[in-house]
C-alpha cells in the first residue's frame, strides 16, 4: 500500500534517510510515483538492524558439524524400482511443479540480455531456457502430462525474459495456464554510514534478495496459491545456468514420498576434498550446507571406512520440496548474509559516484539457510556428467564456463 508524501517524508526522517527525496523534484511523473511506491514498501527496521549487524564481528559459536546420510542413485538396487514407481504415479497424476531461478543477467559470460537467453555454443544454438524447456517436456512426455513451469525473474530481466519467451513461442507451455513468471525481491542497497543509496535512475538502489528469497517470493507472488490450484503437492527448484539439470526425476520424487521428507537435494561427489563447494551436512543435529571456508582441512580430508569423503556430497542447487515445506519456509524472511560490494550512486549533490573499491552493502538469503526447518531431508547422489553442467564464468576461466558445459551437454546427448 503507498504512503502519501508527508507520511514518507516522516519515516525518512525517523530512521535519518531524508536524503532520498533530495532529487524527487527532478524526476519525471512516472519516476515520481515509482519512487513513492519504492519508499513506502521498504522495511527501515529491517534495513537498520541489518546495517547494525555489518559493523558487528560475527560470534563464534561451537556448532557441531557432522556428515549427513545420502543414497547413491546408481546403488539403489532394488530399491531404485520401487522409488521410481513411486514417483511416476506422482508425477503422473499432476502433483509436481518446477521452479527455475533466473533473476541474473549474464554479465560474467559477456552477455547482455537475461543468463537464460544465452547460447552456449551448441550447433543448435538453443538458449539455456530452451535447453532447459527441453528437458522438462522429454521428461514429462514419458508420463503424458504437462509439468508446470513457474520462473522467477528480477525487476531487471523480467520484462526482457518475459520478450524472449513470447518471441520463441513460449516453448510450447502456455503463459498463465502452465507457465508463469514472477520476481525475485529486491533489498535496498545502504552505504558504510547505513544511508540507503540512490542509483543512477534516481531510484533507490536495490539489490536482489538472494537465492534464498525464492520461499517467499513464491508466497507474495500467488504462485504457491496458483500450485495448490494445479493440484501441485511437490516443487523442484533448480538455478537457469545448469544445462543438464533433471528437473522431474521419479526416483527423487519417489525417495521424497517413501521416507516422508519434505525437502530431498541432489548432489554430486566433490571432485577433490578442498573444491571450492558447498557440501550437505547436520548442523547441530539439522540438515544444513555448509561453505568449504567452514571446515577445517582435517575435516575435508576425513574419511570413512569405504575410502568416501565424510564431506563430500556437494550441493548443486537442485533440490525438490513440498508445498507445505516451502508455505512453511515462506512464512518468515531467512537470516540475511551480507555482502560488500562496488555500487554507482548519485550522491548528496546530484553527482554520480562510480566507485573502484567496495563501497556499499547488500543483503542476501541462502536458500538453504532454510533447510533446518525440515522434518526430514533426502540426499541422493548423482552423477555430474548426468545432471551438472553449470554455465557460472567465461570460457577464459576454464571452470564451470560454457565451453565445459558445452561438452559435458553434448557427451551426455550423444552429439559430440
């Protein structure tokens, strides 16, 4: 709901951000009313706590790390047959939905537009949305159904993702009927002093809230509503960049059902035992995913009786949950992690400021931040040439970049 200007101008001054109307007489109608809209639905506390919280050190705190169960995908056996039948007769009968995170820009890969709109090199020259559209289709097909698709974008890349699917068709799904897009939400940026910055457009400058935002942006987006409508009691959540993502799987599914666990993750062997990854663990006692940065190298390198990393299944960003466990998760904002970033600015004076340093913080939710709140958490172990092929850097890094991805897609389908 938009406050009117005094109410504005009175929580400005309570929470000493009175610097944000400073250029509002230069800004045309629509900037105006736009930024009005911006001032009324900020959380000044939130933001205010938020910046305390950056001047503070971090308390140590003696959190048990231990290794978390998992089931390797190809030593099922038997079991693989069960849980697979499981899952097609619910995939089958309509109840499971996929969720695609796609707020970024492809900058890092020297693209301009939406990271979904980018081609990876294939002979075929399909962008990583029509990879993606691909992989859901041929999977949901094998069940005669059509697996909703719900893809959240971000203020920025919305309207241009939302241009490219109408220019392709959609890819066969069909806008507001299996298909629907939503934005990811949006924090206010705030310098070393705590004052909210105002970006080059004369807006406050914002920042999306992390992958970690997606539970309630779900909520507030009507899309969990929109699910239940469906029929959906299951969400696959995956990120756009990964080419070989399996997004309906019935052995996940079917895993999720059997042991009634509301959250089930893939995840992949770590290459080494000091990659750079996250890795799925207990924390005290709770599912959770801790940064390499976190364990000691003793810890990386421990392992058990079968010569397997006792930290070593990496978290992949794929990961399946119930309505329930998402409503649930969606119902109070995550923990925020804060970042210090570089970010232009219109200072006091009207000037813009673009800085060669860190100058400003942002703030960010982990998804998996989330996943202590689960009554049960399933880990299955895929195999990274079957499922992961990210597209995170350019070709000059070498690592995680489209010429890797490239390959590891091609070799998987057979076109190299």
């Amino acid at each position: 709901m938009q406050k009117n200007i005094e109410e504005i101008k009175y929580e400005l001054k309570k929470y000493g951000q009175e610097h944000l109307l400073n250029h509002y007489e230069t800004l045309d109608e629509t900037k105006k009313k736009e930024l009005l809209e911006q001032l009324s639905n900020i959380n000044y506390e939130l933001i205010n706590s938020l910046y305390e919280k950056s001047k503070k050190e971090e308390k140590t705190t003696e959190d048990v790390i231990e290794p978390i169960e998992y089931l390797d995908k190809f030593k099922l056996y038997d079991d693989y047959k069960r849980y697979s039948a499981i899952g097609k007769e619910a995939i089958k009968a309509g109840k499971l939905a996929v969720v695609t995170m796609a707020g970024g820009q492809g900058t890092r890969l020297g693209h301009s537009g939406p990271k979904g709109t980018y081609d990876i090199g294939l002979d075929s020259h399909k962008s990583l949305f029509e990879l993606l559209a691909d992989g859901i289709k041929d999977e949901a097909k094998k069940y005669d159904v059509t697996v909703p698709w719900f893809i959240m974008t971000s203020k920025e890349n919305n309207d241009e993702t939302v241009r490219f699917f109408e220019k392709n068709r959609f890819f066969g799904y069909h806008k507001d009927k299996n298909l629907f897009f939503f934005k990811q939400g949006q924090l206010p940026m705030v310098d070393t002093e705590g004052k909210i910055l105002i970006g080059e457009d004369g807006l406050v400058k914002e920042a999306a809230d992390g992958h970690g935002g997606i539970y309630e942006a779900l909520i507030k987006n009507k899309m969990t509503a929109k699910m239940k409508e469906l029929g959906v009691e299951w969400v696959f959540i995956g990120g756009v960049d990964n080419c070989l993502v399996k997004m309906v799987d019935p052995v996940l599914m079917g895993i999720a059902i059997e042991k009634n666990a509301s959250i089930a993750g893939k995840s992949i062997v770590k290459a080494n035992p000091h990659e750079k990854v996250g890795v799925f663990c207990k924390k005290n006692g709770k599912p959770y995913v801790v940064e390499y940065s976190e364990i000691s190298e003793e810890m990386a390198e421990a392992v058990d009786e079968n010569g397997e990393l006792l930290f070593g299944e990496s978290h992949i960003l794929c990961n399946l949950f119930s309505l329930a466990a998402i409503e649930k998760m969606g119902a109070n904002p995550l923990p925020y992690h804060i970042a210090y970033k570089k970010a232009k600015y219109i200072d006091k004076d009207g000037n813009l400021v673009e800085p060669t340093s860190p100058n400003a913080y942002k703030f960010e939710a982990f998804l998996f931040d989330a996943f202590g709140e689960a009554d049960n958490m399933a880990v299955l172990r895929v195999k990274r040439e079957e499922e992961f092929a990210p597209v995170k850097n350019s070709d000059d890094v070498g690592v995680d970049c489209p010429k890797t991805a490239r390959k590891l897609y091609e070799a998987f389908h057979g076109l190299d």
